[in-house]
C-alpha cells in the first residue's frame, strides 16, 4: 500500500472544496485544472512513463468528447453509458494509431509527427463530416437531470471529475509497481536492451498508448458532458495535445502526482495572466510556452524534482548544521 | 476530362506553388540533415516571417521582393540566435528536449503574434499581383513564376555553398560525423546555429515570395508546413534533393487533386499521403537510412 496513502489524502483534501466554498469561481477553475490533469495523466503514461512523445493526444480527447456528444445527440443514448462509450472509443482509436506506428518502428521525432498527423487529419474530417455538425460543432442539449450526466451546481461535476482524477492517480501507481510498469520504465531508458532483454516492446507500448488515450478519452467526455458543447477546433485542436504534454513535463515528468501538479501551476498562471491583461487572447499560451521552455532548460524533473531537491537540500542542512557549528567553533 | 488544355496548366500551377513548398521543406530538411531534430517552430517562424513582409509592405512601402534582401540575413541571424541561446542549451543535447522546445517555441511565437496582431486575416495589394504570362496554352500568375525563378536560384545558391565555402564542408562534415568533426576542430554548437540560421532563411524567401498572393493571419504558416513535413518525409528526411523533388511532386498533386477532388479533400489527401508514406516507408521515397 506504499504511496496510495498520499493519493487517499490529496484526494480527501480536494473533495472538501465545494463544502468550504460555494464560489462558482474556484470551482470552475479547479474542475478545468483536474480536467487537464486527467488528460495530462494519460500522456504522462505514455510520455512520462514509457519516453513516447506524442504531440496528438487530441485525437483522443476528441474522440471521447464527439462519441459522447454524437450518440446522445444523434442516437439518443444515455449519457453515463456515452461515457463508457467514449472511453472505449477512445481506447480503441490509440491502439489503432499504436499498433500502426509502433509496427512500423516510428520512435522519437517521427513519433512526435505522425501523432500530430493523426489528430489533425481527424480535426479537418470532424470539420467537414455532417455526422459532428461540421463547422458548426454539435450542442448537447440541456437536460438537468443526474441520470443526463447534468447537474445544477458545479459541485458534482467537480467530485465527478476529482474522482476520475483520483481513479487514475490510483491506476497509476499501480503500474508503477505492476511488471507492465517496470517494461515500460524500461524501454524508456534503453529499448534495444530491454528488448534483448526479452521484453515484447512493441506490446508494451502498445498496452500504454491504449491505456493513455482511455484516460484522455475519459477527459473529453467529460469536457462535452461539462461544457454541452463542442467543435472540430476544441475536441482535436493543437490546445489540448499541448496542455497534455504541459502538465506532466512542468509538474514532474514520469512521477504520479506531477501531471496534477503541473495542471494546477499551469492553469494558476493562465487566470494571474487574465486577471493581469484582461482577456488578451493568446497571451497565456505565450507564458505556456515559455514556462515549457524554461522548465526543460532548469528545471528537467519539473516541480516535483525542485521539491524532492530542496527537501534534500533541507535534510542535508539540518545534518550538516550541527557539524558545521563545531567545525566553527574549533 | 483529360484534355490537355486543363490539365497542362494545372501541372504547371501546381510546379509554381510546389517551388514553393520545396523552399519550405528545403530549411525543414536541412535543419534535420545536420542536427537530427524536427524543427516544430518551423511552421511558426514561417509566420513570423509572413508578418515581417507583410509589415516591410504597409508601413516601410517595401516591395516583397526588396524586402526580401533584408529579411532573408534578417531570420538567419534569428535562426542562428534560436539555436545557439535557446534550443541548444535548453536541450541539454537529448532528442526528446528539442522537441518539446521547438513545440514551446511553436506556442510561444504563435501566440505572440495572436496577442499582438490578433485573429484578422490580412493581405497587401501589389500591382502586378494578377498580371499573368502565357506559357504554351497556360496563362500562369507573374509572382508565382517569379517565385518559381526564385526558388531555383536560392537551391543553387545553397548548393554551391555547400559545396564550395568551408562552412559548408563544415556543415556536411557535422552532418556526416559529429564527433569527428568535434575532434578536427570544427566549432558544432557554430555550425549547429548556422544551419539553423540557414533553415531560417529559407522561410524568409519564402515568406516573401508567398505574401504576393496568400494572406497572412497568425496560423497562415501551419498549413505549409503540414505539407513540407510530408514532403520532407516523402523525399527522405535529410535529403535536400529530395525536399525540392518532393516539393514539386506534392504541388503537382495538390494542384491535381483539388481539381478533380475540391479543395477540402485535396488538403486530406496530403495527411493520408504524409501518414502512409510515415508508416510504411518511413526512410522516404529517395532515402537510404531506415
């Protein structure tokens, strides 16, 4: 059971907000934060966890968002069952683009680049198909009911999100200590040796991918049921392929917390730059980018490791005190 | 539906603009020759420089063409910055730290330009914009014949800099052999820069010789580049023949496609090309390395 108690807490924690504070406000932007932390988990374990960079989570998160929209629009079905649904959807459309480029052996840039592809030739088809409203997007129509997945207040859908987050977090960890978990570290820090090794990498990374685009799906689900609305734009849109990549790399790359981490900084600075500049489109993706910049050039582990360092650093000193005290004595 | 008449024009359309895309994917190539990374930002500082021309036009009165003279050393020397005070130190030398940078540089330069110039789509009105020259049964626009010229010198210019002036041994050197060229005394985070600076260039030339007939807004650059990375990855990625064979193929088939398919499904097309050629021949058309 070691490290799920730290989970439990955060989890416990966080839960407490909408009993503290009825302000619309905060929880709004707490229930984006975790939406991009979930999302971010998905890419922190197969970016994070298992080295492959994708620059196309987008094709996931819209996935789970349109499947979900499209089948209550079109299809009339229930919205808790379009979740699942979405997830599912979403599952298989990453093990589809895993299996192909993982087949043909793309790693590193060429990675980077066909997942990018992929999600973009599904924004210019969800662009132009009728079935996801075209250029129009699909609008989820309003239906206050707990079976509708719709709610009232803010409240629910922020214990909803928060316990998705907390499920992953969970899932998470467990791979950590799972064998899957230990291929996967592997074959980040050396794939031909873990190959030679006699681990399946292919697979492997295969399993990742299908498990992380689950997760990202279940974040654009959620995005459709919060927001009822959605276009080609925002479901397979660059923003979110980038805010994916941004919460784990700034809150620590490969470590469990650090996508939730790096959500709540990112998201943090994006409303201090509203609040500061009024609503400046562009602005904060400008200081989303810098921060990326600056986080790889000094800070590599993100901020989980500056945390894990000062504590060190704390540690050392509180050892190196008594010490160096004598030393200056004598 | 195959008469002559149609169908030579558009070939020789689509060999105007694919000159074009051949610049465009000549800098992406180049840079990825020499230092083994995909350029993300390349998109964004094609932008950047579609801006710059279209500025040097409103508020200076610079004709595209003399604008170029001083924004192509212009973008060398910010390529060159880029590379040697940003990219490089920031990568700490891992592939998997170039890309995320490209990619933050990518956001950062985009969105700057969001910020400072807003969403408007924006174009300048040249005199000559519509004037056209008859080419056998063609009539082909003046600026993308121009642009055409113009592309075949700027490859022979780097051709013959490659080939003849010793920093463009020192450039093949780096590409060929890292750590030999390092131990004969070559600068590489120097040649690193230049080539990125020559990459820049590139986009700068080519920013000018589009901004006669395209427009310009903050994600005007994004769509050329999709398609250089097709043609980079199509011709093999290093490859600068293979960029400016690519180049002209895929305007080719750009032209032809939306002339029997529309413009949206042409534009699908690409992607389908760019992902197949990705997954089943990822060395390219004329590459040798896997």
């Amino acid at each position: 059971m070691r490290g799920f108690a730290p989970i439990l807490i955060v989890t416990a924690l966080l839960a407490t907000v909408p009993l503290i504070t009825s302000s619309n406000v905060v929880l709004n932007f707490l229930v984006v934060a975790l939406l991009i932390a979930l999302v971010g988990q998905g890419w922190n374990l197969l970016g994070g966890y298992g080295g492959q960079y994708s620059f196309g989570h987008a094709a996931f998160f819209g996935t789970g968002a349109y499947a979900t929209a499209i089948l209550q629009v079109q299809y009339g079905i229930n919205a808790w069952l379009g979740l699942l649904i979405g997830i599912a959807a979403g599952a298989l459309v990453g093990a589809v683009i895993g299996a192909l480029s993982f087949r043909s052996g793309l790693k590193g840039s060429y990675f980077a680049l066909v997942t990018l592809a992929f999600a973009e030739v599904l924004r210019i088809i969800a662009s132009v198909a009728p079935i996801t409203g075209a250029g129009v997007g699909t609008l989820i129509k309003l239906d206050l009911r707990p079976e509708a997945f719709q709610f009232q207040s803010r409240a629910p859908f922020y214990w909803i999100i928060l316990a998705l987050v907390g499920l992953s977090l969970v899932l998470i960890r467990m791979i950590e200590d799972s064998r899957f978990g230990a291929y996967l570290v592997a074959l980040r820090e050396n794939e031909d040796a873990a190959q030679a090794l006699g681990v399946n990498t292919t697979m492997v990374k295969l399993l990742a991918m299908t498990i992380s685009a689950a997760i990202t799906a279940a974040g654009g689900c959620f995005y459709a049921q919060y927001f009822l609305f959605i276009d080609a734009g925002i479901a397979y849109g660059p923003w979110i392929s980038v805010e994916a990549l941004l919460a784990p790399i700034i809150g620590g790359i490969g470590t469990v917390f650090g996508p939730l981490l790096g959500a709540l900084v990112v998201k943090t600075l994006g409303e201090l730059t509203k609040l500061m500049t009024g609503d400046a489109p562009g602005l904060d993706l400008v200081i989303y980018g810098s921060v990326l910049i600056l986080v790889i050039a000094f800070a590599p582990r993100g901020i989980s490791g500056i945390l894990l360092d000062l504590q060190r650093r704390l540690r050392s000193l509180r050892r190196a005190a008594p010490a160096s005290l004598g030393g200056g004595h004598g | 539906m195959l008469s002559s008449v149609i169908l030579v024009p558009a070939v020789l359309n689509g060999l105007m603009t694919g000159a074009v895309y051949a610049l465009i994917a000549l800098g992406l190539t180049l840079i990825y020759g020499v230092l083994h990374i995909i350029n993300f930002a390349h998109g964004a500082l094609l932008t950047a420089a579609m801006f710059a021309a279209f500025f040097a036009h409103t508020l200076l009165g610079l004709d595209p063409y003399v604008a170029a003279l001083g924004l192509t050393p212009l973008f060398f020397l910010l390529g060159y910055g880029l590379q040697r005070f940003v990219i490089g130190p920031a990568a700490h030398g891992e592939d998997r730290n170039i890309l995320l940078v490209t990619l933050g540089l990518a956001v950062v330069i985009e969105n700057a330009l969001l910020y400072a110039f807003r969403a408007d789509t924006r174009t300048i009105n040249l005199p000559y914009a519509f004037d056209v020259v008859e080419v056998g049964t063609a009539f082909l626009a003046v600026p993308r014949v121009i642009a055409f010229i113009v592309v075949v010198a700027v490859a022979l210019a780097l051709w013959l800099i490659m080939r003849w002036t010793d920093t463009g041994k020192a450039i093949r050197a780096v590409a060929k052999e890292k750590r030999g060229a390092e131990l004969v005394g070559i600068d590489v985070a120097h040649i690193y820069a230049v080539t990125f600076g020559l990459g820049t260039a590139c986009l700068a030339i080519a920013a000018c010789l589009l901004i006669p007939t395209y427009y310009v807004n903050p994600q005007a650059g994004n769509a050329f580049v999709l398609i250089a990375f097709t043609i980079v990855v199509l011709g093999g990625m290093g490859s600068v023949t293979g960029a400016l064979i690519g180049g002209l193929f895929v305007g080719v088939v750009e032209s032809l496609s939306s002339l029997y398919l529309g413009e949206s499904l042409g534009q699908i097309g690409i992607f389908a090309m760019f992902i197949l050629v990705l997954l089943f021949r990822p060395s390219g058309l004329f590459g040798e390395r896997a």
